[in-house]
C-alpha cells in the first residue's frame, strides 16, 4: 500500500525547501504527498526576501479537508511561523493517531528568522505531539535557551534534554559540528544511536532539513521502526547531496537532487 503523507510547511518558490522539497521527497521515496501551507515566501537559493503568513483558521481548514476526505499515514511539519498557527495545527491534528515528524524550523539557510521569538514558547508547548524531532544545532540550542552544541558529548546532553521537552524522540542533527563528517543523534527512552555521514563539500544544501524529515515521515508511513526509517532517510538525503552538482538552481545555496536515482544523463 502505498502511505499518504501530509506536509504542513511553507512554500519556496524556488523549488529546494518547503512544501516543494517536501513533496519531491516523499514522491522520491515512495509515498503520495499531500500539502497544507502556513506560509508563502519569496526566496531564493540566495535568501528570503518576503513572508506572507497564511490566517490560522486556513491552515486549520486545510488539515480538516484533508483529513474529512484522506486517510493519513503520517504527517511532517516544518515552518509554522508565529503561535496561532502552531495551536491551530496542534488542534487539527489533536486526535491523530499517525507518526508525525517536527521538523521545527526557526531559521533559513540564509540567516532569515522564519519562527517569531515570542513564537518558540508555544513551539516548545507543541513538542508532546510529536512522535520525532528533528532539530539541528542552532534549533536545539534555540529550543533548550542555550547555546550550540559543539562535540558529540554535547549532542547527546541536549539530546536527552530535548526529550525530556516530550517528544516521543529526537533526530539531533550534527551538520554545524566543526567535524570532518555530519554525525546524527537519534534518541529515545532506550537511549542513543548515533548514525554517522560524509560531509560533501557543496554550497548545495538547501532545504536539507525540509528534505529529510520528509523522506522520515514517509518511511515511517510505510510501517519501517523509527532507527531504520532514520537511517534510510540519511542515506537519502545523502544521496541527494552527493548528487548535487548534477542541477544548475541558481548562485546561492542551492538545493539537492531529490530525484537523483531516477534521472539519467540524456543520450547525445
């Protein structure tokens, strides 16, 4: 059978994070992906220039239609933006019984702020929903009022603080670490798997965040454990990342080759 997986994000027009990224990755990996948007942005591979935040209620309403029509198999939440909209999300999916993967977006690529300051309280409030975070070092830092881990000792402090928030697990991304490779963390009451990476040297990283927590939900979806649906889903973006070079997407931080298993080079 094959799992339908909701994302509610954002949408970048430019086609590498967001709601975009999103449904390549579930597509790639072989769910069908549907989409309920809280923000639209005007951005680039070189930064966000504009966000027009959706009305709370809307978002709602998109969930609602979905779920009155579709069965969901597991949900992937990325931008939520300000905290009306974070409880109105929380709302619609109260008696959902689906995985569903946070991914809590805070900050683009760029630099640009895509959560509100005063919004990260009700973020934090969220975190019992979800049966998986995946925050990487600026956003764990960002979600416990510290500062950024900067050793793999660190990771797994905030790890298990991060869990104690209520999460049913954490996915710690190590891509900030100043490390020769990209370790992550994932994390449950059982303990600490570590799940170690290549670092690819690549300004092609954009919406990396957007694309594995997708490719998680779905693989989750399709009934895999929570450590096997982690790891396939590193091996995927991975995969995207090393076969990056393949697009041409602009002059800033461009975005992974979500489809890179299904493209062939075209004959002369």
């Amino acid at each position: 059978m094959i799992p339908n997986i909701l994302s509610i994000a954002g949408s970048d027009p430019s086609g590498g994070a967001g709601v975009q990224a999103d449904i390549k990755a579930i597509s790639a990996n072989g769910g069908y992906a549907m989409a309920a948007l809280t923000a639209l942005t005007a951005q680039n591979t070189q930064g966000v220039r504009a966000v027009q935040m959706l009305e709370p209620d809307f978002v709602a309403a998109q969930i609602a239609t979905i779920r009155a029509d579709i069965r969901v198999d597991a949900v992937k939440i990325g931008m939520l933006g300000t905290a009306p909209i974070i409880r109105a999300v929380s709302t619609a999916l109260a008696d959902l019984a689906a995985p569903i993967v946070l991914d809590p977006v805070m900050v683009a690529k760029g630099g640009d702020r895509l959560l509100l300051a005063e919004a990260v309280a009700a973020l934090r409030a969220f975190l019992p929903r979800a049966t998986l975070i995946t925050p990487n070092l600026p956003e764990a830092a960002d979600l416990l009022e510290g500062r950024e881990a900067q050793s793999m000792a660190e990771m797994e402090a905030q790890a298990r603080a991060l869990l104690a928030l209520g999460p049913g697990a954490v996915l710690l991304k190590g891509g900030h670490l100043p490390e020769d490779d990209c370790p992550d963390l994932l994390t449950t009451a059982e303990g600490h798997i570590w799940l170690p990476g290549p670092r690819h040297a690549t300004r092609k990283t954009h919406g990396t965040g957007c694309t594995l927590s997708a490719a998680l939900a779905t693989f989750l979806g399709h009934g895999l454990p929570l450590a096997t649906a982690a790891a396939k889903a590193k091996a995927y973006v991975a995969a995207a990342i090393a076969h990056a070079d393949a697009l041409t997407v602009g002059q800033g931080h461009g975005p992974t080759h979500h489809f890179h298993a299904f493209f062939k080079e075209p004959n002369p």
